[in-house]
C-alpha cells in the first residue's frame, strides 16, 4: 500500500475501554490511534474513512460457522460451483463485519457435503483461492466426527499438509451431547436425510457398531500432531464435567457449546476456551433448548462468541450484550481477541492496538441494529456501504 489509513471522528472500541479517537495504519498495520484531530492533514495517497459518530469496532474473528456449506449446497442435492460459492460469500462475509473466517466444514456422515469427496475437494479449493486473492483472512476449521472411520486418514492427511488451521472433534450419536434426550438423533435423521422409522433404525445400528470400533488413542496422537503444528483444537457439545475431562485429555483447549451451564463452568475453570453461538444471544435462547448463551456469559462461563450457522449474528450478538449491560469493548473482545487468543493469532488481529494488523470496521446503528458501513483488512478498504433513500420516492 502507498499511503496511510485514517479512519477519522469514530468512538474506538480498544481492550479496556472506548476512546473518541482517529485510527492510523501503514503498511496494513495500526500505527497510531490518536485523539480526534491530532492526526494532522491527510497527505496525497492518504485514504480516509469518515467514521464521525459512529463506531470502530476491531474486525470480527468467527472460529465455527458452517455457512459455507448452504452457499454450495442451499437445498438437498443441488450443488453450485465451489468458486462461485466462495467469493461471492466472502462479500456476504465483509458485510457482517467478519474479517477472519474459519470455515467449518463437517467430515461426518459421508452423505453429500459432508463426506471425504467433497471436503476434501472444499479445503483445497479454499486453500487455492485465498492465495490467488481475499476480501478477508480465510481458514479452515475441520469438524472431524469420531464415529466417521473412514475419514481419519483424511484428517490426518489434511493436518501433515498444512490444508487446515484448526480441528475440533465431534460425537453425534443417540444418548450423547445433543442427541441425549431419547428420540432425539432418529428425529434428526429422519428429517434432514429424508428417511423412515425402520432405516433410521439401521443408521443408528451401524453408528453403533462404528462408535464401538473407535481408536481413541488414535485420536489423541491426531490431536497431538495437530498441536505440534500450531493449530488448535476443541470438542464439541460437551454435556457433563466428565465428558470435559474426556476432551481435555483428548487435547481440546477450546470447548464448543457445552450443553449445560455447569459443563460451561467447569470447562472455564479448567482453562478451555469457552464457546457460544451467536444465533443463541440474538434469539435469546438455544434452538435445541440446551445452554442459553447469555446466562453463561453473564455467570463467566463463556467468553467466545461464533456465528455457528449465522454469520449476520455475530456483530447482531455484540451489539445485544451491549444492552444487555456488558460493556462493548468485553462483548466486542467475545467476537474478536478472544477468539484469537484461542487459536493463538491474538499478537497480530482481534483488538485495535499499535502494532496489530489494521482489520477493523465503522459501524453504524440503525433502529438498534449495527450495520457495517466499512470494512477494512490488513490496511485496506474491502467494502463501503451508503444509505440510498429518494424522499420523492420513500412512500413506494
């Protein structure tokens, strides 16, 4: 870049408080964040972003959302082409505010997105497109389900190539995690593969006997190498202080939804990251009816927030914990350093601070719903929205 960015008049959400305030960065680094009107003139090659009145928030680090696969797949069986689905989300992506993504793709059931031919193909068109050119910073986050065998081989693969920046570990099965209460997991089968009672009855009986040939020292050497190589690891869906314990041993250092408060409490105290969804804050309350994400919040049981399935949540979800009594800067952090502190990428995004790369947005309210008006990554303007309205026309 030639220049520097100003981003002028805004209130700065920092880590420990908010300051009306001008951001400068060069080089695609913050460099300076300065009392309003300290930064002298702009000079030829400047660009400067008008923040005046609204917010500058630090841009939103999302580690689990799994939109990407309804942008490949928006219906059962009808696929569009990996690159058109993932540069035409990315835009999606900047507009919520989200300058981090890591992509969640599921090595699950073997049906359709979810099996190795198609994951495996995803990752690797990711990895491909965002060397060629990004809006954001892009990663993979890969959900490998423990009961899926004939994946491991591709987890594994994936790890040794330096394909994925972060695994975490699944066990969707009758009688565990969100599948405990009786009927639960036949009742999801039946109705997103489109079966009957008496096949769900074989699924469930072949999961049965994949669960029990499970290698979990396998798995735990996975994790280790995964570890070993800088990327994080998480459970999923944990529903009692045991099954933490299990995960912990397993590796995990970031707990993903825990089903109860008292797995989320204990999951905090033995220093996992703890994991909320978005949707859950701006709902207000879990569609599955486990945890309420807010009442983990509130008792410091949690402190991440993701978009799970909803990337327009997450920035929803900061501004709802704000009237909600918690200061921006500690919802904004849910959405943002903390998250990069999970995944250890905290010394170069997730807060406005001298030294960070500059990934950051302006953002304005409007009938108490934050809207992002720009997005910057690493230095560079990526998208800028305007208000239209004819007010010779506004009554159409």
């Amino acid at each position: 870049m030639s220049g520097r960015l100003i981003v002028k008049g805004g209130k700065v959400v920092q880590p420990h408080g908010i300051a009306e305030a001008d951001v400068v960065a060069e080089n695609g680094r913050i460099t300076a964040i300065e009392a309003w009107g300290a930064v002298r003139r702009a000079e030829p090659g400047d660009t400067v972003v008008d923040a005046t009145g609204a917010w500058v928030l630090p841009g939103l680090v999302d580690i689990h959302c799994d939109a990407i696969e309804k942008e490949v797949e928006p219906r059962p069986n009808t696929l569009f082409p990996l690159e058109m689905a993932f540069l035409q989300f990315e835009r999606k992506l900047a507009g919520h505010g989200i300058t981090t993504m890591y992509h969640s793709l599921s090595l699950g059931v073997g049906l359709s997105l979810r099996g190795e031919h198609l994951v495996a193909e995803m990752i690797r068109r990711i990895a491909e497109l965002r060397k060629e050119r990004a809006m954001i910073r892009h990663g993979v986050h890969l959900r490998y389900e423990v009961s899926h065998l004939t994946g491991f081989a591709l987890a594994q693969q994936c790890i040794e190539q330096g394909l994925i920046d972060y695994l975490s570990f699944m066990d969707h099965a009758p009688g565990v995690g969100q599948y405990k209460r009786p009927g639960s997991f036949e009742k999801y089968v039946m109705k997103n593969q489109g079966v009957g009672p008496e096949e769900v009855k074989q699924i469930v009986a072949e999961l049965q006997e994949r669960r029990s040939r499970i290698d979990w020292g396998g798995l735990t050497a996975l994790a280790a190498e995964a570890r070993s190589r800088g990327i994080a690891v998480a459970s999923h869906d944990d529903d009692s202080p045991e099954q933490v314990d299990r995960s912990k041993a397993l590796g995990a250092g970031v707990a993903e939804f825990p089903l109860n408060l008292e797995t989320a409490a204990y999951a905090a105290r033995q220093g996992l990251h703890v994991c909320v969804g978005a949707p859950n804050i701006v709902r207000g309350g879990s569609h599955d009816r486990n945890l309420t994400a807010l009442d983990a919040i509130r008792a410091g049981a949690a402190g991440i927030l993701c978009s799970d399935y909803h990337p327009a949540s997450l920035l929803q979800a900061v501004f709802v914990l704000k009237r909600e009594g918690i200061p921006l800067e500690q919802a904004a952090a849910m959405a943002s350093l903390n998250p990069a502190r999970a995944l250890g990428q905290h010394e170069r995004i997730g807060s406005l601070e001298p030294g960070k790369l500059a990934d950051l947005l302006v953002v304005r309210t409007v009938r108490d719903c934050p809207l992002v008006a720009c997005t910057v990554v690493n230095g560079t303007v990526v998208m800028e929205t305007r208000d239209y309205i004819d007010f010779a026309e506004s009554s159409l």
